[in-house]
C-alpha cells in the first residue's frame, strides 16, 4: 500500500466544496485534511492530506504531490529543495547537504516559473476529519 501526501489549493469561499469532492475522489487512509491559509494572502487556502494511490489514480485539479518535515511543519516539493540547497550550498546540489529546516517552519517550498523557489507562509486552520 502506497500513500502519497498531496496539496490542493483553493480559495476560502470554495474550500469546503474542495474539500467535498477530495473525499469522494479518493481514500484518505488518515481520515483527516489540514486546512491552511496563505499567511500573505487570506483568500488562499491550501489543503493537505494523505492518499492511497490506486493503480488508477489522477490528481484533482490544483493539487500538487508535497512532502513534509513534521519538526517544522515544513511542506516541499523535491525541485523546490533542491533550489534551496542550490542557493544555501553555493550553487551545488549535494543530496547530503544539511537543511537548516528552522529556516522553514510552517512553510510551503514550492518552484517558481523563474527557475527558483518561493516559500508560502503557513497559517494552520484546522483539522477535518471525515
């Protein structure tokens, strides 16, 4: 059984209904979607949540595949910390360099269309649990 954990982004009036149709497109062995807002931009909402891929799994629109460093409550793409590393270890990309992830606390890290990265900042809403 494989899970991967994905990130969809919504507004605050859709969110809900988001929500809705993630639950009736996948199983969520968790039973449970995190709920954040855009700390820059109140109308941004961004939900994570674990998924059980099926051998016949496509992506809800607006949802990105995310990983997560649960110290620091640090959400990431792979391309977008290799970015960071990139930027932090003088333009080297070492699998072994060492991330400072305080840096990143409640964080989203995600590759920009400049060929760098942005960080999101993170305000935790709530737990839903279905």
């Amino acid at each position: 059984m494989k899970i991967q954990l994905l990130c969809t982004f919504s507004s605050e009036r859709e969110y809900r209904d988001t929500i809705s149709t993630i639950t009736k497109l996948y199983t969520l062995p968790d039973k449970k979607l995190f709920v954040f807002r855009d700390g820059k931009d109140p109308n941004s909402i961004l939900i994570t949540y674990n998924v059980l891929l099926e051998d016949k799994f496509t992506k809800f629109k607006s949802t990105i595949s995310v990983h997560r460093k649960k110290t620091t409550s640090t959400l990431f793409t792979l391309n977008a910390m290799n970015r960071v590393i990139e930027e932090e270890n003088g333009g080297v990309l070492d699998k072994s360099y060492q991330i400072d992830w305080e840096l990143y606390r409640n964080c989203l890290i995600l590759t920009n269309s400049l060929g760098g990265y942005s960080i999101i900042d993170l305000d935790f809403l709530k737990v839903v649990e279905i």
